[in-house]
C-alpha cells in the first residue's frame, strides 16, 4: 500500500471535484434544462452578476458559470474530506453518508446561498417535485462521487 500523503489527498479531492462537478453538471444539463448548456452556466453565473448581465456577456457568462460551478463543487469536496478525517462516523457506510451529506449540500445551497445571490430566489415559493429532483441529483452526482473518492483515498492508503 502507498504512504498517505497530503499531495495525494489533494490530487484525490481535484478529481473527486472534477468527477463530481461535471456528473452534475451534465445532470442541470440534460435533465433540468433539455440540453441547453450556455443557460446552465449563465444561470450559475448570474447568482454572482444578476441575470441580466449574465444574458448581455453570453460567453463570458457561461465560463464565469463553468468557474463558479467548480468552485463551489470543489468547496464542498473540502468540507468532506476535511470532516471526514475528523469523524469517524463518515467512516461507517458510503450509502447513507452520501444521502445525508446530499441534502446537507440541497439544504446549504437552496436556504442559504441561492436566497443571497442576486438571483432573488423566493425561497417560499417551494415546490416538493423540484426539491427531491434536485436533492436526488447532489446525493447520485455530487456526494457520492465525493464521499467514494475520500473513502478510496483512505483505503488505498491504509497499511
């Protein structure tokens, strides 16, 4: 087996973030916005910049999107494998950590990032199918992906 190794465990979350990141873009895309990938990404980018900025800078838009949305997939791979070294209940079952750590993603972007951006997200306006799509989509595309990778990198490594 290899020394654990903090340059592999760094290399293991850039492509647990990359994996992640685009399984769920690819869902936004193909599922929620019928293949239509410059809104996707102009969606994300005008979170940061407002929509209508976000529709005049087209390309610049979709690549500030495409950076955003690595970005925060990237944070979230951080938060994992930080507390994932802390917690030996992460250690217990990929399945349910995953499920849980899904809708704690669902739960931090829709109730605290979306309703801040300059999207103006009323977070009242709830819809229950929307939700669990949605929900469903960050457990399958973005924690999985996330929480196997951390749990690879520690077997790999274990002596």
């Amino acid at each position: 087996m290899q020394k654990n190794t903090t340059a592999g465990l760094w290399l293991t979350g850039i492509v647990a973030t990359l994996i992640a990141g685009t399984l769920d873009a690819l869902a936004a895309i193909y599922i929620f916005a019928g293949g239509h990938i410059d809104a996707v990404f102009r969606y994300i980018a005008a979170g940061l910049v407002g929509r209508d900025v976000a529709s005049i800078n087209g390309g610049r838009a979709t690549l500030v999107g495409i950076f955003l949305h690595y970005l925060i997939t990237a944070f979230f791979t951080v938060v994992f494998f930080v507390f994932y070294g802390r917690e030996q209940v992460l250690r217990k079952n990929a399945l349910p950590v995953s499920f849980i750590y899904g809708i704690l993603i669902w739960t931090v972007m829709n109730l605290l990032v979306l309703p801040v951006s300059k999207l103006k997200i009323d977070i009242n306006q709830f819809r229950l199918g929307g939700a669990l799509a949605g929900i469903a989509t960050l457990i399958v595309c973005v924690a999985l992906p996330i929480v196997l990778a951390r749990r690879w990198y520690e077997t790999r490594t274990a002596a």
